[in-house]
C-alpha cells in the first residue's frame, strides 16, 4: 500500500465522519420538530408523528454505511443536506395534510433508493451521453402524451399528469428536466470548442452549430407552452440559457435571451388567463385579495406572522392557504419556523448550489462539468423561482420548493439529479 493510498484512506475516513456529524444534527432537528407537532396536536409523545422521521431515519443511515463502503470519495455535504431537506419535508407534510405523509414516507423511500442506485451502480455515463436523442425524444413522447391522455388528481387544473397503476400519477415534464440536461450537456460537450471558435467569428457563425439545439429545445417548449405548464418552460429557459453562456462565455446571448423572456412573458400575459392572473396578483393583489389573489395574500399574511422565531410548528395557521404542503410549503415554514426557519432554508440551498458548482469544477471532463453545472442550476433555480413566488418578489410560477414540497414526481427526479452529483463528487480523475 502506498502513502498515497493510506493518505486517501484517512480523507475517507475523515469525511465519514463528517458526513455522520452533519446526519446527526439533521436527525436532531427533524425528531425535535416532531416531538414538538406532536404535544402541539396530542398534548403527549404519539406514535403517529414519530414513525415518518423514524422511517427517514433508517433510510438515511443506511444509505451513509452503503455510500461509505463503495463510494468513499465522495462530498461529505450532499447527503446531510438531501436528508435534512427530506425529514424537514416529511415533518411538514405531517403538520399540513397528514393524510399524504404515508404517500411522502413511500416517496421518500424511493428516492433513497433510486439516489443510491444512481450514485453506486454505473462505471461510467457514457450511457447517458450516447442515446441523448434518444432519451430526450422519449420524454417529449411522454410529455405530448399528457395533451390526450393527462388528467389532475386534484380534479380542476392543467392536466400534466400521466395515470399510472396503483392510483399513481407521474408528472412528464419533471423526467424532461433531467433528459434535456443531459441532452444539452452532451451536445455542449461535442460542439464547445467550435461554438467557441465561431463565437470570436461573430453571432451568425454560430448558428449552425446551435440549430439542432435550439430545434430540439424549441420544440420542449412549444409542447410546455401548449400545456401552460409556465414554470417548468421558465426553468427550461434558465437552464438552455445558462449552459449556452457557460459553453460560449458570451454574454449576448444572456442579455437577448431575457430580453426574449420578457417578450414572451408579455405575450403570453395577453393569451394565457394563467399569466394574467398570477402578473396580476405579483403587481397588486389587495384588490382580489377574496377572490383571484387569495393564495398569494394569505401566504403575505403567514410571512408577516411568524416574525423572527415563528408562531412553533403546529401553532400557526398555514392551512389558511390553499395548495400549502405542494406550491407554499415555504410560506408555511416561514409562519411556523419564522424569519430563522426561511433564512435556514435559502442556506441550505446555497450549500447545496456551492457543493455542486464546486464538484463541476472539479471535474475534467466537460460532460460531467455542464452535467454537474446543470443539476446545480435547476435546484438553484427552481428554489429561487418557488421562494420567489411565495414572498411575492417573483410572479407565482407553480414550481414546487425541492425535496420538500409534497410530490411524488418532484421528489423521484431530485432524487435522480442528486445521486448523479453523488456519483459525480466520487470520481477520482487523479
């Protein structure tokens, strides 16, 4: 064995330990959490709010000894931050709607096991890179699906479900985030050096090499737009925007592509009444605050009364506001956990997007590089918009806040962009 192996061993080791520490203080705050919704309902320690974070527990500590035993090198950070944002989850949902927490816990499970099979299982990607057509195809074949087959479990709305069997309903467009990235991951990664070549040369010498990206990309969002599933096509534009910058380094393409956004937003606020209501109700929703602008007017409400330290879980009222444990989980956590609570949550995604733009710069190769820049920018993003929307600093665009928020679809495909950061932090390119 040579020093370099008994060095790398004791790093192992060190970061281990770390990792556990970090468990630990998630598992503290989640149980505590629990504890507390659990006199605040019951007046006593009831089983019915300890089996959730229970569940969590075993699966989190399970997958810190499998990740330790084949994936050693991997970032010490990730899992503890997954963990507490699933058991910070699986607390909320038990205090907004506890008829879904079982369906949450089962989630929860599966996104363990799917994140580890993901981070341990493949030798290399290049499975990913060589079918990306194909894979990108079959998730707009699945999309255009929801126009004739898609239905809403909630029984009104868009319908950009998919049934599937055992009452499970599959939302097309969160598998087309992850398909999409690594369709543009890899098409950036073959065309980077001519993209940049014909960037010195000028826009138009440019434009061979992005028209069958923008094709495919075009059509994404043609098919989005058709289903006014407006905030999926906002993260889509982010992520081709941002990649396309990160590719080319050049910053036109940044500044026409929002002043683009902005177009389309505009548009699309005299064709969608959706667009309107949610423009309407960002810019001035006192006048409906009863009526079109309920939602966003009582999460107004829940922010002003948490205050600094919030009112205590299970103390305050967040089920004033409708679609709370989906679209607002984080007004109900800023009521409930306060000002502390919500700046705790905007930090733990700011590690989460430094872990992940510090892993795509340490990577060699530049697929895995814009792989692991584009899983950062759709948590990132996506967080961004959701928090956004809730405080009313940002147009309400439906997103769901990650690993937190109820939902099965979310919650799986995070839970596949996590274990690919995972497998990613643990690749040793010497």
């Amino acid at each position: 064995m040579t020093i370099y192996d008994l060095f790398s061993e004791e790093i192992d080791e060190v970061n281990g330990r770390r990792e556990r520490l970090l468990l630990a203080i998630a598992a503290a705050f989640v149980f505590v959490n629990a504890l507390a919704l659990s006199l605040a309902r019951e007046g006593r320690v009831a089983w019915a709010h300890l089996w959730g974070p229970g569940v969590w527990l075993l699966l989190m500590a399970g997958a810190h000894l499998i990740l330790q035993r084949l994936r050693p090198q991997r970032d010490p950070f990730l899992l503890p931050i997954l963990a507490l944002l699933m058991g910070w989850g699986v607390v909320l949902i038990d205090r907004l709607a506890p008829n879904f927490l079982a369906r949450q816990v089962v989630w929860v499970a599966v996104g363990t096991a799917v994140l580890l099979i993901i981070a341990v299982l493949p030798q290399d990607l290049r499975w990913l890179r060589r079918y990306r057509y194909t894979w990108l195809i079959g998730g707009l074949a699945l999309l255009a699906a929801t126009l004739l087959f898609g239905v809403n479990p909630a029984g009104y709305g868009a319908a950009l479900w998919l049934p599937l069997p055992g009452h499970i309903f599959f939302q097309p467009s969160e598998l087309l985030k992850i398909l999409l990235l690594v369709f543009l991951a890899s098409y950036f990664d073959e065309r980077e050096s001519l993209l940049r070549l014909s960037h010195r040369e000028g826009l138009l010498a440019s434009l061979p090499y992005l028209a069958p990206l923008l094709l495919m990309w075009g059509f994404c969002m043609v098919l989005l737009v058709w289903q006014q599933d407006l905030g999926a096509a906002t993260l889509f534009f982010i992520l081709f925007l941002s990649l396309l910058y990160l590719s080319t380094g050049n910053k036109w393409y940044v500044l026409g592509g929002l002043a683009l956004l902005l177009l389309a937003g505009a548009i699309a606020y005299k064709l969608f009444p959706l667009v309107a209501l949610r423009v309407d109700a960002w810019w001035n929703p006192w006048p409906e605050a009863d009526n079109r602008a309920f939602q966003i007017v009582q999460s107004l409400y829940a922010l002003a009364s948490g205050g600094v330290l919030g009112q205590g879980i299970g103390q305050g009222f967040p089920d004033y506001i409708p679609v709370v444990h989906s679209d607002f989980a984080f007004a109900a956590i800023a009521e409930e956990w306060g000002l502390v609570g919500s700046l705790g949550v905007v930090a733990v995604f700011a590690l989460l997007a430094h872990r992940g733009i510090r892993i795509a710069l340490l990577r060699k190769r530049p697929f895995q590089q814009y792989l692991a820049a584009g899983i950062t920018i759709l948590f990132s993003a996506q967080a961004l918009l959701i928090m956004g929307g809730v405080t009313k600093l940002l147009p309400l665009t439906g997103v769901t806040l990650p690993f937190v928020s109820y939902g099965g679809s979310s919650l799986f495909i995070s839970s596949v962009m996590a274990g690919l950061l995972l497998y990613l932090s643990s690749q040793d390119e010497g």
